[in-house]
C-alpha cells in the first residue's frame, strides 16, 4: 500500500470511527452534519475523485452549511480532491487555514 492510499484508508476509517447524526456523498465528498457538536463531525472530508465544477460545489455545500445555521469546515489532507482545493477555497470564498492539525502517516 503506497503513501496515498494509506491516508486515504486512515481517512475512511477516522470518519467511521466518529460518526456523524446525518452523512452525505455529494459527488466524491462525505459531507457530515452533527448539529454543531464536533469540527470533524461537521465537516466536509473532500477524499474521493468528483466530476463537478469545483467552484459550484463548494457554493452547494456553503449552502448546505448555511440552511442548517453552520459553517463549511473542510478536512484537508494531502489526499483531498482535487488536489487544487485549498486554492480554490482561498478564491472562491476567502477562506485561509483557520487551524493546522499535522499527523504523520
């Protein structure tokens, strides 16, 4: 198992292993609510390949966020797709790195 599909693996099991009250595949994304509970557990883990416009779906799942009175987090690894996100994230909405967590794989 190479270095991509070991996070990739690592990343399926942590959201497994914190479960979320609603979780939805939108397009390659796990898209996670908890009612404000937990950042991982509300939260957008983009680990899978998708198809759509990236800027629309990042407005789709703001949207998301919003209709339930929260905000859009997104868990970030080196795997996250596509592999421009956080770029897209800084222009699309302005957002920056709000908190850096680092685990060594």
């Amino acid at each position: 198992m190479d270095q991509s599909q070991l996070i990739q693996k690592i990343e399926e099991l942590s959201l497994n292993a914190l479960p979320a009250m609603q979780t939805q595949i939108y397009d390659g994304w796990v898209i996670r609510f908890a009612d404000g509970y937990m950042k991982r557990a509300n939260s957008i883990a983009p680990i899978y390949l998708s198809n759509e416009n990236v800027k629309k779906k990042v407005l789709n799942c703001e949207q998301l966020y919003f209709a339930r009175n929260g905000k859009a987090i997104y868990k970030m690894t080196p795997q996250s797709k596509p592999n421009n996100l956080d770029s897209v994230l800084a222009e699309s909405l302005g957002m920056s790195w709000r908190e850096q967590q680092v685990f060594k794989y």
